[in-house]
C-alpha cells in the first residue's frame, strides 16, 4: 500500500486536534473542579453522579421532613404532660369534693376552679406549631376545640398525617382531637363533674373520678406511643446522617478532580502538544519527490 502525502498529512493534524482535545478537555477540570462536565466525557460515570445526586436530593426532603416533624412531636409530647398533668389536679379536686364533710361552698369553689382548668385544656388542645393546629388532623388551619358554654365542639377531622422520613418508610404524626377528646369523652365527663360539685352530688362524683382514671390512661398511652415515635425519627435520622456521609464521598470520588493529578497531565499533554507541533512541521514541509510521487 502506497503511503499518500495527503494521508499522512491527515494522520498528523487528527492527532494533533486529539492532543488538542485532550488539554481542553483537563483546562475544563480544572476550571470547574469536576471529572465530568457532559454526559459524553464518561457515560458510566455519569449515571453514577446522577444516582448520588438523586439520593442525596431524597434525603435532603427526609431530613427536611423528619426535622419538622420532630418539632411537631416534641411539641405534642409537651401538650400531652400538660394534660395529663391537669387532669391531675382534675383528680386531686374530685377527691377533695366526693368528701361528705365538705361544705358546699368549697365544692362550689372547686367547680369554679374545674371550670378554669376545662378553658387550659381547651387552650392546650388548641396547640399549633409555624400556624398549624396539631391535634385536628388534616384541619390545620382552624383551632380544633371550640368551647360555647358548657358544648364543647370538635372542629377536626379523624384523619392521622403522615410524613415519609425515608424510602418506603412513613410515620405517624400527632393523635388527632377525636382520638384524645371526643372518643375518650374527655370534656363531658369534665362537664359532668363540675355539675356534679355544684349539685353536691358526691355520688356522680364517685362515677367521674373513675371515667376520669380511664380518660389519663388513654392521654399517657398517646403520651408513651409519641415518645417511641420520636426514638424512631431520631434513629432514623441519624441512618440518613451515616448515609449522606458515605454517598457525599462515593460522589465526591466520581465527580471530584485531584487538582494536583490534573496539573501534571495537563503539563505532560502540552509537551506533547508541542513536541507534535514541531514533528508536524517537518512532516508537512512537503519535498519534490512527494510531488513527482
């Protein structure tokens, strides 16, 4: 096969525009610090930063989430002591009024009190967090109790929200009004009692201090079930913690340039550059036996 001056002229100035390629190519790492500046530069290595990313992006959301929901709980959990610490003293009050010796003027003065500590539940009821009214289920925007004399209204929904915290993996966020008020019969059995202290009727009183056990043991079973929902949402937490860690690094090995690496291939690259240069000048320079050729 007879070697042409055109086609050896073509050889040279291909490898010549490949050197060429090749320092754009470093020149471009190192403006931007990355291995990868288009899909083309490493096809595999693309779909892994791709990966990464998406994964690190999810997780930014579950962590977003996980953090508004601790909030939420530790607020709830917060609401729930002060209830079942009122309720209490609720306790402590029916005691003192199902006395057959206590004069009727104190039983009075005790409902009066009741009735103070009826507004505080309901004020406590009425919790919300960044606006949000965490104890009326998907109602968020409107207090959930509502108290008109004696009535006292629920205004929420039975609806449980739930937050994903990671893949495939959601959980619960607050009891709502119904589960802890209306179901439990909370505020007319509270109702009950304060007509009961002021009819000195110690025997309705007797009846409402055992509704009343039952009412505190359902709010603290709310109460325990909230305290492993956040043992759960910090667990969880700290996994999607470790797991940033170790995909930040994986990314940072796919995408990351090592500054120094690339400075010595780009130095080595342009020698090359030059060194084909001047062989490329003595290979074009064409002579007159390529021309009689």
């Amino acid at each position: 096969m007879r070697i042409t001056y055109n086609m050896t002229a073509n050889t040279v100035l291909r490898n010549l525009s490949n050197n060429l390629t090749r320092i754009e190519k470093l020149q471009d790492q190192l403006s931007s610090g990355k291995k990868v500046s288009r899909p083309s530069d490493d096809p595999l290595a693309t779909i892994k930063i791709m990966e990464y990313r998406t994964t690190l992006s999810a997780n930014s959301q579950y962590t977003r989430n996980t953090d508004f929901l601790k909030t939420e709980l530790e607020v709830a959990d917060k609401s729930l002591q002060d209830i079942s610490s009122t309720l209490n003293r609720v306790k402590t009050l029916a005691v003192r009024g199902a006395s057959e010796s206590l004069p009727q003027s104190s039983r009075d003065a005790i409902a009066e009190e009741l009735d103070q500590l009826i507004d505080h539940l309901i004020q406590v009821a009425n919790t919300d967090v960044s606006g949000k009214y965490i104890f009326g289920g998907y109602r968020t925007t409107i207090p959930p109790l509502e108290r008109q004399g004696d009535v006292i209204n629920y205004r929420g929904d039975n609806n449980v929200r739930m937050v994903e915290i990671s893949k495939d993996v959601t959980i619960e966020t607050t009891p709502t009004g119904k589960t802890l008020f209306v179901d439990t019969g909370m505020f007319e059995h509270l109702i009950s009692l304060k007509n009961a202290l002021l009819g000195g009727d110690t025997s309705q009183i007797n009846e409402e201090m055992g509704n009343l056990d039952k009412i505190m043991d359902r709010v603290n079973a709310e109460n325990s079930s909230l305290g492993a929902r956040l043992s759960r949402i910090e667990f969880n937490s700290n996994l999607i913690s470790d797991k940033n860690v170790r995909y930040t690094d994986l990314l940072s090995k796919q995408e990351d340039i090592e500054i120094e690496d690339v400075v010595l291939k780009l130095y080595s690259q342009q020698n090359i550059y030059q060194a084909s240069l001047i062989a490329a000048a003595r290979v074009l320079q064409p002579s007159l036996i390529d021309h009689l050729g």
